[in-house]
C-alpha cells in the first residue's frame, strides 16, 4: 500500500475523496480549517443558500398548461391535460351542492369539496425515467415514487388551490354571450335551470429528467408553474348531440383560477459523525448555518456539531439525517403555513423551527418572483 | 382497472375533450392543414445539447422545432402539428447483478417511453407494445456501433423520455381527437398508419449516439437516424404528378404516405444497422432507403457538431490549441492501437 511509506504524500482527488468518506468530506467543506474562508458546501453555495429556480411555461403542444423547472441539477417536466368526466358516469348518484354556475365566493368556498369527493385531480409523479442511477425505467413505481405522488396529491387538496367552480361544465353555456346562438339551440321543453352535466378532470403529470436532490420541491414548483399556465377550452353541452363540446379558440378559453401560491422549501440537517466532531472546538456554536439569531443554543446531549443545509442536492441528501419539509403561502401578506413535515433527529428546537421558517419565507419570494418572470 | 401504485383517473372514467370544429367535415378543415414548406430534400433543424443530466453518465437533448411556426399568439387550442423532443440518460457501464449469465460483450437494455402528454391522445404509464418495439429497433441500430468486447460482464441501460411524439397524420383528416386510432384516411394497405414512429425512432438513434459519446463509450463511429417517405398530395409541392419521395417526412403534411423507410446509418463506414421500411414502395424503394441515407448524413452533421463544440466545453483549452495534434497523443488512442494490433 502507498501509505505504508510516506502518509504525507498521500493525496485524492475531491471525487475520491467524496466518494470513500462523504461524511468527512462534507464536515471539510463546512469547517474549513483556515479561519477567514467561510463555510461552503461542496457544490459552492453556503450552507442556507437556495438553488436558483429556472422555470419555462407553455412548451409542450398536447398539454393545457405545461413547465419546466430546474433547480440546479434537478429538472422536471409537468404537464397539464384536462379530460372530461361525465356526471352519468359517475357509478354512484352524486349530489353537487352547486345550484348554479355564477357563484358567490362563500358558495365556492362551501361546495370546495367537488373536487376531492370526485378525485378530479390525478397527479402522477414518473421517477422511472434514468434521472438516476437508481430509477432505471421498466419498473413499477417505487417507494420513493409513490410516497412522492401521495404527498403531491394531499397537497393539491388541502391546499385547496383549484376550484371546484372551475371544473363544472354546465347544461347551458356558463356565460350566454359568448355564443347566443349556441344557447336558442337547446331544448324549449327542458327546465332553464342549468344542471351539471359534466367536470373536468386534470391530469398531472410530472416527469423528472434529471434528478439531484431537492425532488419534492422540483416537483411542487412545476405542478404550481404548469397549473398557472393552464387553459381549459370553452365547453357546452350540445342537447343535440348529447355531448360535451369544446371549442378550439383561445379566446373562449377559461385560465384556471389558483388560489394563492404556495411553496415548498426543503431543509436538512447535517450532523457531523463523532469521531470528527471530538476534534472540533469544542465551545463552538452547535447549529451552524443559523447565523447570529441563532446564537443562542443549548448543548446537544450527544455533543455533536450539526448544521443547517437549504436545499440539499443528492450527496447531502444521502448524508443529513434529518430533513424538513415546509410548505407556506405567503402571498397575503401573512405567512400561512401549510405543511411542516420533519422526520428524524432531535437537533431543532423551536427556535431553530422559527429560522427555518424565516429561510422558507425567503425562499418563497424567491419562486415567486421567478413563477411571475415565467409567465409575463 | 386500477392501479394501486398510481394516483387513479376518477372511477367514471375519463374522455378526451371533443372539439367542436373537428366534427365538421374534413374538406371544410384543409386551411387549417399544415403544408410542407420546405423542400423535398431538405430535412427540419435539429436542436441537440448533450450533457443536461449529471448524475448519468451521459445525456443528451433532441427537439425537431415545428414544420411551419403557428403564427404568435395561436388563437386555437388544437396545433397543427407537433414539434418532437427527446431525452436521452446512459447509466453505465456497471457490473452485471450476480444472477445474471456471464457475457463477454456489454449488455445494451434499451427502454423507450412516451410521457403521458406525448400526443394528442394521451397515453398510459406502463409500456405498450409500440414503446417496446421501438425500442428492439433502437437497441439493434445502437448494438451495431458499440465496441461490446471491451466491457464484458458489464451493462448499459439507454433511456429514451419521448416528450413530445411525431403525430402519425393529420388530425383533421381522423378521428384521433375521439380517441380513434384505427383508421386514418385513404390508408396504405399496412392499416395502422404508424408513420410518426419513424421519425421518432430516428430522432432516439441519434440522441442515443449523441448520449453514447457524451458517456464516453466507445463507438466504431457516429450513428444517425434518418427518414425518407413517398407521399401522395393533391394540391402541394409538386403539382400534378402528386406522387414523390421527401425526406424527414412530418407526416400532417401530407395527404398520404405510401411507403416510408428508415435507417440507423454511419457515415464514415458507410453502413447501415437498422433498416426499418414500411408500405408498398414498389420499384422505388432503393431509392427511398438512399433517401433515408441521405437525410441521416444530414442529421449527423448536426450531431457530429454539436459533439465537436460538447468536447471542447468539457475539455477547454486542450481541444482549442488544436484538437489534431491532441488527438495524436491522446494516450487513449496509442492503447487502442496497441490492444487491436
């Protein structure tokens, strides 16, 4: 072996060296030995920097509304597809609370619940596309895969950002003067009161292309990018022929009408292995990464150093034990949080929660001013 | 049917919207049918970037930008055709799992599939039988390239993302918006139509080759795709004769495809590894397989350069300071001299 001779000599190059011990190297990264240099992770951001979001809209030709996010290496494609589900095909008779479709914003707010009861919303996420390594297509969804559908789904439900209201498709045009002509066209005999004959159902899907880390938040952007794009097509249903027309003009089109604009941010914590952390100074802050108002912090029990990593990339994926989901809506000016999801470790405080918090506030002016860029 | 890994569509079941003007009759649709524009030996742009995923081993990106631009802002809801765009991600070479046989030659496994908003029908999750057999024809043109022996015991699996497709006909002239794939109008005798295919096929050979180089496997040359068809119009290009033979057919285009051929060619060896015909050619069909010939030369230009301009991003300064004298000391090159002799 080379390093029976000269241990000094002894030399890797960074990939090696992250490869053998990615802990460590990761620990190098955040503690640099000389002084004046700060702490920054191996892909160069510091440890509470964001990957900047790139997102594009309205490019794919067969979707209603369509994006492309990328975050740093990371790149999805979701695209939105309406199809149409009619009221006699739903197997058991289900009553719509909706009377009428000119609706009150409290109305809306009660019959909310169409779109849930009926699973209006399909979302679908595909791993199994060689984004890495470890999804090699021509398998069935993994885990990872389903876990990461199951919680986009939720999330689209009790974020409540589409409207039941937006997906009805009534007997008589939901605005007469778009076509009056189309209106003399019905049935005298029938009763004027519009009835639901049809929803539109969204398919969701969202492929990633390349995968490195930050999966939920990728995948979260795009489905928020591609639903602000989206279009539904002007839809009637035609008494003559007992179905459910669309008309192809843009000008007839109804965008899909999001409420608010919730953000997903992703945080992790990086604790350093003990054997490393021993030979650190030991009256160092704890959590770092925090900056100054995070400096007051109790000693952990087990005396290890951690930190704090925004937005991890698949290499700090692997090595954080403990990771945080927050998803806020900060568009009214108040921030409204809609989910926290933090599993493992007990390195967070609620003061640390409270910076955390901070950081995704942050983060979501981030998105949106890059979501508002996308559309013009 | 549901299917418990997936979110599931609503149990009613689910159609696609129906378009108020493509009831109406085809004839009173022509205007808004999309015409060639360009000649018959002349094949679309082609945009290709290689490296866009990291964590593969090698990558690579494929648009064919639409035929004839939609004049800006569309006012429809339906486009006149479709612009294709592929993914491609190599992972490998990796060791084969232990259950595996032994096997001296690299194990290529080629997966194929169209994303759910790849046409204007939308499509299922799992793989059907047109995904699997494309991708047997792009596993065939791609084995033929690849120096297997130099990996044994080892695998490479190539993913093709078809993002968007290459639509088989005209929308206008079928019943495709109702969900209807059986029967396009004046159908040639092979039934299916299926003319989209090919040029879908020939755009994953080369973004395949483009990823293979971009993995730094090694290749007895460049493989490129190309398609040439014989096509019947009334009214087009070539007026009165109506019969006639493009290249890189966009099949909405034209009112009839009569035979279309496809091949995986290397230029510099002057070989073909997939040839792929399809239709009643008749007499022509030698033609037809040199037009195909000539419109793969033609991608591989775009690809050799893209290539050129990817392998001076990587290595920088090397391949500026003349990339002859480099590739003559390359020591890469000696050894391969040296195992081969």
């Amino acid at each position: 072996m080379a390093n029976s001779t000269s241990t000094s000599i002894l030399s890797f190059p960074p990939q090696t060296f992250a490869a053998l011990s990615p802990s460590a190297f990761l620990h190098a990264h955040l503690n640099p030995t000389s002084s004046q240099s700060s702490s920054t992770r191996p892909n160069r951001r510091s440890p509470t920097e964001f990957r900047v979001p790139n997102i594009n809209t309205s490019s794919l030709s067969h979707a209603n509304g369509s994006a492309v996010v990328r975050l740093g290496n990371t790149a999805v494609v979701c695209g939105v597809r309406g199809e149409i589900l009619k009221a006699e095909d739903i197997p058991k008779t289900y009553n719509d609370l909706a009377k009428s479709p000119d609706e009150t914003d409290e109305e809306k707010e009660l019959n909310y619940t169409t779109i849930q009861e009926l699973g209006l919303l399909v979302p679908n996420i595909e791993l199994s596309t060689g984004c890495a390594p470890q999804h090699i297509p021509g398998n069935a969804p993994s885990a990872a895969t389903q876990s990461l559908t199951h919680r986009l789904r939720s999330l689209l439900y009790t974020s409540r950002l589409i409207q039941s209201s937006d997906l009805r498709i009534w007997s008589r045009p939901a605005n007469s003067d778009i076509d009056p002509g189309r209106e003399e066209e019905e049935d005298e005999g029938q009763d004027r009161a519009p009835r639901i004959k049809a929803y539109w159902t969204l398919y969701i899907d969202v492929l990633f292309i390349a995968l490195d880390g930050g999966a939920f938040e990728a995948a979260w952007g795009a489905t928020i990018a591609a639903l602000r794009d989206t279009k539904l097509p002007g839809a009637w249903w035609d008494a003559d022929r007992e179905m459910v027309l669309c008309s192809d003009q843009l000008e007839e089109s109804k965008q899909l009408s999001i409420r608010g604009l919730p953000v997903s941010a992703t945080l992790g914590i990086f604790v350093a292995e003990k054997g490393r952390s021993a030979k650190a100074a030991p009256n160092k802050r704890l959590m770092r990464g925090l900056g100054d108002s995070g400096a007051t912090h109790h000693k952990q029990e087990h005396g290890a150093e951690a930190w704090l990593l925004a937005d991890m990339d698949a290499f700090e994926e692997e090595l954080c034990q403990e990771q945080i989901t927050v998803v806020l809506d900060y568009s009214t000016g108040k921030t409204k949080i809609l989910k926290i999801e933090k599993n493992g470790g007990t390195f967070v405080n609620i003061e640390e929660m409270r910076h955390m918090l901070r950081l995704a506030e942050g983060r979501w002016i981030e998105w949106k001013n890059h979501l508002e860029a996308s559309k013009r | 049917m549901t299917d418990r890994r997936r979110t599931n569509p609503p149990n009613g079941g689910t159609a696609p919207p129906i378009f108020l003007s493509s009831l109406s009759t085809a004839d009173s649709l022509q205007s808004k049918r999309p015409s060639r524009t360009r000649r018959p030996d002349e094949i679309r742009k082609i945009f290709l970037k290689t490296g866009l995923n990291p964590s593969a081993t090698g990558s690579a990106y494929l648009e064919l930008p639409l035929p004839t631009p939609p004049p800006l802002p569309s006012s429809t809801f339906l486009p006149a055709s479709s612009s294709l765009k592929l993914t491609c991600s190599i992972h490998g070479p990796h060791p084969l799992p232990r259950s595996q046989p032994y096997s001296p030659h690299l194990q290529l496994s080629t997966h194929i599939k169209f994303a759910p908003f790849a046409s204007r029908v939308r499509r299922g999750y799992v793989r059907d039988a047109q995904e699997r057999d494309l991708a047997a024809h792009l596993d065939t043109a791609l084995r033929g390239v690849v120096i297997g022996e130099r990996w044994p015991k080892s695998g490479v699996d190539v993913c093709v993302t078809v993002l968007e497709g290459e639509e088989d006909a005209w929308w206008g002239g079928s019943n495709v918006l109702q969900g209807d794939n059986s029967g396009v109008r004046g159908e040639g005798a092979d039934g299916g139509g299926n003319w989209g295919a090919m040029t879908v096929l020939a755009g994953c050979v080369t973004v395949a080759s483009a990823a293979m180089v971009d993995a730094g496997i090694d290749c007895v040359d460049l493989v490129s795709g190309g398609v040439a068809a014989v096509v019947e119009d009334s009214t087009a290009w070539n007026e009165g004769n109506g019969k006639g033979m493009v290249l890189d057919p966009s099949p909405p285009e034209h009112e009839r495809v009569v035979a279309a051929a496809m091949v995986a060619y290397l230029q510099s060896r002057d070989e073909i590894t997939e040839l792929w015909v399809k239709g009643d050619a008749g007499i022509d069909i030698e033609d037809l397989i040199n037009g195909a010939v000539h419109a793969a030369s033609g991608s591989r230009t775009v690809l050799a350069e893209e290539l050129r301009e990817a392998g001076e991003r990587k290595f920088g300064e090397v391949a500026k300071s003349g990339s002859e004298k480099v590739l003559g000391t390359r020591p890469g090159v000696s050894n391969d001299v040296d195992m081969t002799g």
